[in-house]
C-alpha cells in the first residue's frame, strides 16, 4: 500500500524519486518488449511544449477552439509527411492510440452488429479485435465486441507458417460473409495476404483494412510490405513501435475516404487529440524521411540476427524454416523451459531480475494444451528500441548469450544483472535522428 496520509511535499518528492528511478533502470536494461521504442530528444522537447495545455477540436482550419494557428500548421506538416511516407491519399493524425484508429476505421466502415473477421487473441490477435465474449462464453472485453457490439469471427491461422491460412480463409470468408476483414496483428512475424485475400472480400461486399500498429515504421520506410497498393482499403497503426514516435495513433487510407473517415475520427472517437504528441509524431515523421530507412532495414537486420543467435542457443524460436521473422518481432516458445525455469510470466521475471525487459506471450495452440494468458508458453521479444540505441548484429548475439547464460545455463541473475548494466553503459544515445547531447532515457528537470 502508498501512504498518501503525509505531507504533500513527501508524496511531491517520492513521485519525482520514482520517476527518476525508471529512468535509471531503463538507462542500464535491455528492452526488449517489441511494442515500445524510445522517441529522441527533440520529439520529448515537443511533447513537454505548451500545445499538450490545448484543445483543437474539429479538423485543421475548422477548429472550435481559438489560438490554434500554429497548432493547425504542425499537424498539417504531420498529415502532409504520413501522406508522403505511406504513399497514402489520406491521413489523419487524431486518433490517440492504436485502439482509437481502429475504432475509427470501425466507424468509419461499419455498423454495430457488423460481423468482423479478424485473427484471435490467441493466434496474435489484438484485444482491440476481440469480442466482448468469446464462443467458449468466457469474458474477453474486446474493443470490437464491447464498443461496436461487432459479431466476431476469427480469421484460421496456419499454426506452422505463423500467418493467416489463405485457403480456409478464404472459404470462411465466402461463407460468413462479413462487413469488414481485419489484416494485422499484435504477433506479427511476416507480412499477411491482403492481396490474396481483397478480391474475395470485395466480391461478397466487404473492405478491407490493416492494423499496421507493430509494422507501421517497416512500411513507411519500405519494408515488410505495402498495404494500400495490395488492396486494402485504410491502414489504422499506434505510432510507438517500429515507427518510433510519442504515443499516439494515425490512420492513412485511399483518397476516396477521407470524408467518412473524418467524421468517424471526430466527433465520432476523439474530442481533443493530444496535440503534444501530434507535434512529437511530425518530429518523428521527419526523422524517418530522414533516417527512417536505415534505421528500418537494421530493425529487421537485427531482429533476425537475434532469433538466429537464440535458435543456435537451443531456444524453441517458431518459423525457423522461414528465417524466424521478417518484421522486429520473434515468439519463442519456452514449455521446455517448465521444469527447469517455468513458462512464459515465470520466465519474464527471471529475466527482468537480470535488467532484461521482455514480455510473456501466448502462443497459438496454450489454450488448447490448458495453458492461460496469466502464464502462457511463448515469449515476445522485439529489436526496435536496441536498434534505435545503436546496436547491431554484434550487440544481439551478445543480448542471446545474456538470454542464454541465465535461462539455459542457469546463472546468477544479479551477476547478469551487472554485465547488462556495463553492457548498456555504451548505448546511450538514440540514433536515427537529429543530434542531441541529451542521453536516451536522461530524465530532464524543470521544476
């Protein structure tokens, strides 16, 4: 329990105290969790701006709000580089989250009691897809489910390829007939089918749309692959994993839909949009005009390096007859790792007392074998934010020994601890951006 019986200037101070000590942590740890990154120093002086103080409601030039001049000239400079970087008709910046996007294409393109045809939770599904209950009855509270009352019907996966499975979609999708298909995912090792998939989808009368929240910074810079020129009709995305802005969401799509999209972002799902971090993002979009490509194809240089170097160690990495992964993200499935270390939350804190920050993960067969979300049989392990610190394929194999050492070989993690922190201690600056003498996770102060 917090003691918020004392002084106000105590709780003042341990706040501030815990700030600090975050900072701390994250300055001598390896992140690893493949839905963060870390912006740069000057998209964290945007986000501090006065514009996190304003409203801006309605779209730009048509505010319901005064004082908003410079406001509409930075989020026209955000719209006008998401146009450019995704080779889009249209963007739009309001969208707070990555959720907030979907919904909005789910506005925009649906009504409630549609039926939606999506990828599970389970086989690397977001929640944002998932229903409110799921056919077992069991209570999910999925965004799709409890807010549009969508009907949900999951999208098969091919368990071996680690994608969605063409042929039975295929079919499912003729039978169901659904309003919308939802491409993307929160594991997302290779690219899905759209263009397999769209003429079916159009020709029982659907769309088409894509959740890049994971891939959005691989395909702006051209990587992973292009949704918009395959078929799909809009791509909703969070803008803090391989694109590495404040976090925030956007939405780009064909040309043809920019009224309905707007109305569905506001006053459908937005009030204000959190103009700070509107700001952020236009920093960010410059530095991936930029850096964006480099920075993009080392992601994907890195993470393969990585899942090779684990997969040599004996880790069970799935798709290894694919190359592992083509995006930032690698799954491993740890079961036999039960007896000795335990599944995935148990192997999460093990790690995380050596200073390595990963994430626990279903894999798409737990469930059928009895195991649950709490402690699951897969690992999530993402290159984004290591290689926007600098490192390379060097600094993964030795992030796989570190893996290695304490998980399979059994070492002390407080001595791992301490080889984490002197490993860390030469990647302290972000890369890919604009030169800054501030360190990456330096906590500023301004009081």
């Amino acid at each position: 329990m917090v003691d918020i019986d004392v002084v106000p200037e105590s709780l003042f101070s341990k706040v501030r105290n815990l700030l600090n000590q975050h900072h701390d942590l994250f300055s001598s740890a390896i992140p690893l969790i493949a839905s963060e990154n870390i912006v740069s120093p000057a998209v964290r002086e945007a986000i501090c701006s006065d514009f996190s103080h304003r409203y801006a409601e309605g779209w730009t030039g048509e505010r319901v709000y005064a004082g908003c001049q410079f406001i509409d000239e930075v989020e026209l400079i955000c719209i006008e580089l998401m146009k450019k970087l995704f080779r889009a008709g249209f963007a739009d910046v309001r969208p707070i989250s990555g959720v907030v996007a979907n919904l909005t294409l789910f506005t925009a393109f649906a009504k409630p009691l549609d039926t939606l045809m999506a990828l599970s939770v389970t086989t690397g599904g977001h929640i944002s897809m998932a229903p409110l209950v799921g056919k077992s009855g069991v209570f999910l509270g999925g965004t799709a489910g409890a807010v549009k009352g969508f009907n949900i019907e999951y999208l098969p996966l091919d368990e071996k390829e680690m994608n969605i499975n063409i042929d039975a979609a295929l079919k499912k999708i003729r039978d169901i007939k659904p309003q919308l298909v939802l491409c993307g995912a929160s594991v997302f090792l290779f690219p899905h089918p759209v263009k397999e998939l769209v003429d079916t989808v159009n020709e029982v009368g659907a769309k088409l749309i894509y959740d890049a929240a994971h891939v959005a910074g691989l395909i702006c810079n051209g990587y992973f692959q292009d949704p918009l020129r395959e078929g799909a009709e809009a791509i909703s995305m969070s803008t803090h994993k391989t694109l590495p802005g404040p976090q925030h969401g956007a939405v780009v799509a064909k040309a043809e839909h920019e009224e309905i999209i707007k109305r569905a972002a506001f006053p459908g799902m937005t009030s204000n949009h959190h103009l700070h971090n509107v700001a952020g993002l236009a920093i960010t979009m410059v530095e991936m005009l930029k850096f964006g490509k480099e920075y993009a194809g080392q992601v994907i240089k890195n993470a393969k390096a990585f899942a090779e170097a684990l997969y040599e160690s004996g880790f069970d990495v799935l798709a290894e007859h694919k190359g592992f992964t083509d995006s930032h993200t690698l799954l491993v499935n740890v079961v036999n790792l039960k007896d000795k270390v335990g599944l995935g939350a148990d192997v999460e804190k093990l790690l995380e007392k050596a200073n390595i920050i990963i994430n626990r993960n279903m894999l798409p067969w737990d469930v059928r074998e009895g195991r649950h979300y709490t402690n699951p049989g897969g690992i999530r392990l993402g290159a984004s934010e290591l290689t926007r610190l600098g490192m390379k394929e060097g600094e993964m194999i030795q992030v796989a020994e570190f893996i290695e050492r304490l998980l399979l070989d059994g070492e002390n993690p407080e001595k791992i601890r301490e080889e984490v922190k002197e490993f860390r201690s030469e990647f302290q600056k972000v890369h890919y951006c604009f030169e800054s003498a501030t360190k990456a996770y330096e906590y500023i102060k301004i009081h």
